[in-house]
C-alpha cells in the first residue's frame, strides 16, 4: 500500500511538471553551480532593497541571494506546484525570513519596486519580458540573466562562465535612454 501510493504520487508529480512545462515552454532548470557561484560573486557589490527571481524553480538561486542579502526582500515567483511546494518547505527548515516564495505567474505582476531582477528563461521568454522591463523597470534596476540575453538590447557587462556548456551571465541596467530607445 505504501509503495502503491508512493508510485501515485510520483506519478502525480511528474504530470504536473510536464504539465507546466509544456505551458511554460521551458521546464524549471536548476543554474548551475559555477554560474551561480559567478553571479553570487556580482551580485556582492549590490546593495539592492528588493531583488525579484523570475521563475526561480527549484530555489537554487533565490535561496543563497536571500542569505547573501539579509536587509533586502527576496521574491521568488514559480507557476510549477511541485518546484513551489519543494521551495516553501525548503523555506520551512532555512533561515531566510527576507524570502517570499510566491506561486504567480510573473508576466501578470507588477515589477516596478525591484532594485535586481534576476532570470534563467528561454528566448521567447526573454522576448517577452523586454517590453514589461521597459515599461515597469524604475531607472536603475539591474538585469542579471545568464545562458540567454534579452534580445535586441546590449548588455553593460557579460561574463563567460568556465562550466560545461561555457555559459554566459548577462548585467542590464535601465536607463532613460534605453526606456526612450525601447
């Protein structure tokens, strides 16, 4: 009986993430380390008050920004159930009381309070999120993505990344001009 509804779940767990994932168009992808370690080694020189992880998955990220960053809020958004429910009971046994794990979809929220936003997406995703940026983004916000860039806009700074398949992490700034160009 215990195997049995052990199977179920499991079953259960991965229709809803294939399900997710073919609605999102990208299935929730852990970052991996060395591009994790590189952006958290970026992200010390900030000194942000709200920092947004767009689709933040499984927590690899949103987690150790939030302990890196204890005066700032650290939002996460995630749509997949099983990647939320995995990072609100990671929530329960981590000492990250300036993280809010949300189960939104970020296109529909409003992202103009945020001093960082961070996001692991696919092209189109990307390309969907310029226009929100350039609408919704104050002055100042820093952009970090990495392995995609945001299409049709030059980056202030890239980094190469010595992991295996040699990512890259992006840095946007808004600026007036890009909202003007954009």
């Amino acid at each position: 009986m215990i195997l049995y509804t052990i199977l179920l779940l499991s079953l259960l767990a991965t229709l809803s993430i294939l399900t997710t994932t073919m609605r999102n168009r990208i299935s929730p992808t852990p970052t991996s380390y060395k591009v994790k370690k590189n952006l958290l080694k970026l992200l010390e020189e900030e000194s942000p008050h709200k920092i947004v992880d767009l689709g933040a998955g499984w927590g690899t990220l949103v987690f150790p920004i939030a302990k890196q960053h204890p005066e700032a809020t650290v939002v996460g958004y995630e749509n997949s159930l099983i990647p939320f429910l995995f990072m609100k009971i990671r929530q329960m046994v981590s000492k990250t009381p300036n993280l809010m794990i949300e189960r939104r979809n970020f296109y529909k929220e409003n992202l103009s309070s945020y001093d960082i936003v961070i996001c692991y997406l696919f092209p189109l995703g990307m390309k969907k999120l310029k226009d929100k940026f350039t609408h919704e983004l104050k002055n100042g916000t820093s952009i970090y993505t990495h392995t995609f860039s945001i299409p049709g806009w030059t980056p202030t700074q890239k980094w190469k990344v010595k992991d295996l398949y040699r990512s890259t992490i992006f840095q946007y700034k808004i600026s007036k001009q890009e909202k003007v160009n954009d």
